[in-house]
C-alpha cells in the first residue's frame, strides 16, 4: 500500500462526510467519560496542552479546550478542520506520517478510531512519533474499535454512502506491546462494547473498544 495515495483516498472520503458528522449527535457517554479520565490524568501531572490527531469536527478539541487546555486540531481532511475553525479553535493539517514536522513538545496526545486506519507495519514508527512529540510524564491516549484479533480489513459504510476505508484491528496483547515497545507505561486499559454497525442483521457487526492510556517513560 502506497502511503500518500492511501492517505489521500482517507482524507477524500473524510471531506465527503464533514458536513454529516457536524449535525450528529453528540459523542456517547462512554466516550465521553473516557476523555475525562485523560483530562484528569493530565491534570494530575500538571500538564496544560494537547495534541489531537485525526480530530474530525472538533467535538473533543472544542471540550478540551472549554477545560482550559491549550490544544492544536490536527486532521488529515480540510473539510473536516473547516468545521473545528468555525468553533474557534487552532487547526493545523496533518498526515499522521509527517508528525515529525511538528516542533513542539505536548503534555498530552489525544487520538479516537484514528490510528485504526494505519496499517500494522507502520505502527511502530508512527507510536515512536507520538512518544518524542510529549514532553516528559506526558500522557498518551490511544483508542480504537477492534474485532478481537488481529487483522486488516477494507470496510464499506454503506449506511452514509462512503467508499471502503481501511481498518486494521489489533487484539488487546498487540496494542499494549506496540505501546510498550515505544516507549510508554500502561497507566490504565479500558474495554469496552463499543458500537453495533450496519443497518441489516446480515450487515450488522459488534466492534468493541480500546482504551489505552500511557504515560512518557524516560528512557
């Protein structure tokens, strides 16, 4: 797989879905309380900025950013960044494999059903990314749906008329050794029921979710 022409395909379908995704609903509660378990985390260790990766509309950085946080909405897709700076909020765009262009130093890494979307053998570098991007004790979030096992599948979203995106799932083992060989400590992992998708029982399938939350070792 060709990283640039991937990832373009990736943003082009995430223009495509900007305006649906800003009249949603709101983020479930679940979600929700999983953000303020990592605000809190960040808090603990006095940490005071964020870096948001695949922030979508912005319905996590507006939240952070209503706490008092200082955080950078970064996307891959211009439509969707669009829709963060109607809130007020600092956008950048970003290809997740070009971290290494930013300068700064965060206290915190947020990133939702993002890193799903790369592809196994270019995890590693990616976390490895993440880790030198946070300052020291900073607290990494990294959550994902996942099917249980590892593999990577194309997935169509027939419901809001997408094309197929990629998805590559990890069991929970793989994503805690991934973390762990980049560097970070487990602080907590959390497992979830996740979402049901798809609109006919023959369609329909249980994703459930990760949630790792990871602190900066020093090495």
């Amino acid at each position: 797989m060709e990283n640039k022409k991937f990832q373009m395909d990736l943003a082009a379908i995430y223009n495509k879905d900007a305006a649906r995704r800003k009249k949603a609903s709101e983020r479930p509660l679940w979600k929700k309380r999983l953000r303020s378990m990592f605000a809190h985390l960040l808090r603990k260790r006095g940490k005071t900025t964020i870096l948001e990766l695949g922030a979508g509309v912005g319905w996590d950085t507006s939240w952070f950013q209503k706490q008092g946080f200082e955080v950078l909405a970064t996307d891959i897709s211009p439509a969707m960044l669009e829709k963060c700076r109607e809130q007020g909020l600092k956008t950048r765009l970003l290809d997740i494999y070009k971290l290494s262009s930013l300068s700064s130093l965060w206290g915190g890494v947020y990133t939702l059903n993002v890193l799903l979307h790369i592809p196994r053998r270019d995890l590693p570098g990616i976390v490895r990314q993440i880790y030198n991007h946070l300052e020291s004790g900073g607290v990494f979030f990294w959550g994902c749906y996942t099917r249980g096992k590892d593999e990577e599948v194309w997935l169509e979203d027939k419901i809001q008329n997408l094309p197929p995106r990629f998805f590559s799932f990890l069991s929970d083992d793989t994503l805690k050794q991934l973390a762990e060989e980049g560097g970070f400590r487990v602080i907590d992992f959390q497992k979830l029921g996740g979402d049901v998708i798809g609109r006919t029982p023959a369609e329909k399938k249980t994703f459930a979710f990760q949630g790792l939350f990871l602190e900066k070792n020093s090495l």
